[in-house]
C-alpha cells in the first residue's frame, strides 16, 4: 500500500489545474445506461471510483473506451441487472445503476451499499421514490430486487424527505425513459444534479427546474447521443484552497469558478483569506499570517459542503483562536479527529459539533486515511506541520484527487508518494520507513 511522505512548512506558490468532477462524472456515467447511442465525456478525471464505475457499466453491457479525459460510453443493449456486492461495496455510488436499469429493461438486482466510515447512509428515498414510479422492491439476501410490471416506469410526484444527491440523480435518470411527466420534489440543488440536467437535455429530455428544489421531467422513448464536458470538481478547488492557505501560500486555480463554492470561500475571507475571482474561470488564494477561527456547520448547497469539512478543521486546527464546526449531514464524519489530534491539533467533539483550538503549529507524525476527504485533510496538516507527516492507506485519497503529490510539488510542496517498503523520505534522504 502506498504512503505519502511530506515535509511540512513550505508556502505553496504557483498555478493549480482543476479536475472535472468525480460526483458529476459517476451519475454522467451511469446515465450512459439510458441510451442505445454513445454518450461521449469530457474532462473526466482518471480516479479509483471512474474506474469502478467503468467496470459495474461494462458488466451491464457498456463498451466503454477512454483516450485522455475522453470517455465514450455505448450500451447498445443490457446484459446483465446486477450490481454485484464486490464492486458496490468498494463504491457506494454503484446505487446510481439502479434508476437507468429499471428504466432501460425494467429490472434490477444492485447490492445494498451498507454503511460505510462517514455513516449509515440508508437509500430508502431511492427505493421509495422508484416505488412512485411503478417499481416494485424487495429486499432479499441484502439486494435490492426491483422490476417494472408491465417494463416501463410511469411518471409520478415524489418529494425527498431529505436532501439527498444521489437519490435524486437517481430518480432523474430513472424518470428520462418513464411514460409521461415525473415531478420532484425537494430536490438536491447539488451543481453536479445541474451539469446532469444540461447532459439530458442534450440527449433530448425535456428538463425544467434546473437549480431550483422542483425539477420536472419528461419521459422519452429514447435518448439521443450527445458529447458534454464534466463540470469542474469543487470539492478538488476547495481542498487546494485550504492547502494554499494552510501554507501561507499564494496560488491560482485554473478551470473553477469561484461561484462554485459560495460559502466556503464567504468563510475563509471573514477569517483572512484572500480569494478572488479572475478573468478565464481562475481563482487567486493567498494568505499572510494566521487564518482567523470560524463557526461554521455544514449543509447541502449553496452551504458548506460536507466534503469540505475535514478539510476546514485542518486549517482551523492552526487558527488564531476557537473554532465550532457541526456536521449536520453524515453522522460518523469526524474520523480524521483522532488523526489530526496525534498531530498536535486540540480538537474535542461532542455529537455532531467538534470545538477545535488552533494551536501553535501541528507536528509531523505517521497518520492513517479514514476516508476520501479525511484524507486530505492529513495532507493538509502534513503540509503546515512541522517535521515529516506520513499518511498511510493512500487507497483513499486515490478515489478522489487524480495527482495530488504531482500538483502540490508543483506549488513547491515536498512531498512523495513512496510503495510500501520503499526507503525513501519525502526531503529524498534515505531512510527505512517503519511498516
Ligand atoms: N439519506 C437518507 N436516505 C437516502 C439517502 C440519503 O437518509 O435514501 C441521508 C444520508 O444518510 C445523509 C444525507 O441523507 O445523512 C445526505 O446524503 P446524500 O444522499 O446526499 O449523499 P450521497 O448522495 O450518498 C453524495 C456525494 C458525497 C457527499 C454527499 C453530500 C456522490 C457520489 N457522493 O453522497 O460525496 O458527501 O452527497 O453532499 O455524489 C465524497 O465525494 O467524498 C462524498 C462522500
């Protein structure tokens, strides 16, 4: 298993390229199901959870091909209804299968994805909200079993007794190829559903509600076609955002625009930071001095998103004072707590709020990854410690950050992936890595 080895201490300076993004690829995707015509993808990032999804789509019966950040994907026909248990249980957004298999051959067998290391989170508004479209689910031996009596969804109401993103990417898809008019309601206003939406519409759904928590959607008999380019990968800018200003830095990101993430960026200049927008969908960040504390919770947007949670607790970790973060929408997303404490960071959590004061400086120290942002969290505070900072279980971070020691060195970081065993420190002096 691979390592990252940092030394920390070093303002990052320079330019960031930004990725499309991993959550607005994986429904993209899996909507390639919907038609007998190749759906072409651009930007797509080249992560762990892409080629996951590559591999559930080909089983099901997509020829999928990649050339760069291209990806076409054809599914003249299904062959198979399952999502096995082996791939859902490495990617919980396998589950966006479900709604385009209904749709398209009105049946599905997809594995229950089960909790995971942020929570429990259930998909009963998946399953509820194909019951509104004419779907009957059991769930038998820990599957999800559904099928279209008669093969063809119908259109019906379906409010979201919660936000949920992939529920209603979900319920989009499933209603582009069900009979007649689908109305949604208290729907995820997530950018990721909106760059869904355009790529339907471009394969001739009609779509209105964009943006807004009531989306209607007209079922097709069949949908075109079409080329669309992946949106960017907020999340991606956000944890760049928190690295720059971590290191005292001063960088720009490339291919973001700022309104992407509005209450992040409000936040962080309320504590010091300097964030503009410029010319071209860039963002300069710079930060002199020490980052002001903040109290912040997390919400689905336009609110803080909770993927970049840990991320803020690593900044706030080293802030000028005390901090209040609440997680409001996954239970269990403090794992990165007891990480970030062996670094030196004071952080107590009680329930949903953790109170964290900044301290002096953080001290390098071997940490391990939990999850996908808590692991960039740890790089985060690898990159401002003081020391070597080495983070294990890399698999992680791999999900979701194509390049990430690449792009941060680039920015003047020392930092180094090293494989298992490897005798290497991230400074380059030989030395054996304890195991
Ligand atoms: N929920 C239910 N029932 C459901 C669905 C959700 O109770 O049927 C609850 C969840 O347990 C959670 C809340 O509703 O408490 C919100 O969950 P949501 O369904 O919105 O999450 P998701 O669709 O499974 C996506 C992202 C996550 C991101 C969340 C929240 C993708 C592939 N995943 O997950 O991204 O944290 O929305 O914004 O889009 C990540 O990229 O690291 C990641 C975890």
């Amino acid at each position: 298993m691979d390592k990252m080895l940092i030394v920390g201490g070093v303002p990052l300076r320079g330019t960031i390229p930004i990725n499309g993004a991993k959550n607005a690829a994986l429904p993209l995707m899996a909507l390639g199901l919907l038609s007998d015509q190749p759906l072409v993808l651009d930007n797509v990032p080249t992560l762990a959870d892409l080629t996951t999804m590559e591999l559930l789509l080909s089983e099901i019966g997509s020829v999928i091909k990649r050339v760069g950040k291209k990806v076409a994907i054809y599914t003249p026909s299904i062959k198979s209804f399952e999502a096995p248990y082996d791939i859902v249980r490495k990617m919980r957004a396998s589950i966006l299968v479900l709604g385009p298999l209904l749709a398209r051959c009105g049946r599905a067998h997809v594995s229950l994805p089960g909790g995971c290391a942020i929570g429990a989170r259930p998909v009963n508004f998946h399953i509820d909200g194909l019951r509104a479209l004419g779907a009957t689910i059991e769930i038998e031996n820990g599957y999800i079993c559904a099928n279209v009596p008669g093969g063809k969804l119908t259109g019906a109401e379906y409010t979201f007794p919660n936000i949920s993103v992939t529920g209603a990417e979900n319920m989009i898809l499933a209603a582009s190829l069900a009979r007649g008019e689908t109305c949604l309601k208290n729907v995820a206003i997530e950018p990721e559903i909106g760059d869904l939406l355009d790529c339907l519409q471009a394969m001739g759904v009609q779509v209105e509600g964009k943006g807004t928590p009531t989306v209607r959607i007209q079922g097709t008999e069949s949908l075109s076609g079409a080329f669309h380019k992946v949106m960017p990968d907020r999340i991606e800018a956000g944890t760049y955002i928190a690295a720059a200003i971590i290191t005292c830095g001063e960088v720009e990101l490339e291919n973001i625009n700022i309104s992407l993430l509005p209450t992040f960026v409000d936040a962080l200049r309320n504590a010091g930071a300097t964030i503009e927008p410029l010319e071209n969908d860039k963002i300069y960040v710079s930060m002199s001095g020490k980052i002001g504390p903040l109290s912040i919770e997390t919400s689905p947007f336009p609110g803080l998103a909770t993927d970049l949670q840990a991320q803020l607790m690593a900044l706030l970790s080293v802030s000028s004072g005390e901090s209040v973060i609440v997680e409001n929408i996954f239970e269990n997303r403090f794992m990165h707590v007891c990480e970030l404490a062996r670094m030196g960071a004071q952080i107590s959590v009680s329930g949903n709020r953790a109170h964290v004061t900044g301290v002096e400086h953080l001290s390098g120290t071997s940490v391990m990854a939990t999850d996908l942002r808590a692991s960039t969290s740890l790089v985060i505070a690898g990159l401002a410690a003081r020391g070597e900072t080495i983070v294990s279980r890399l698999y992680h971070i791999d999900r979701g950050y194509e390049s990430i020691e690449k792009k941060l060195s680039e920015c003047g970081a020392i930092i180094k992936r090293v494989r298992e065993g490897e005798a290497h420190t991230a400074s380059g002096t030989n030395k054996k890595i304890a195991g």
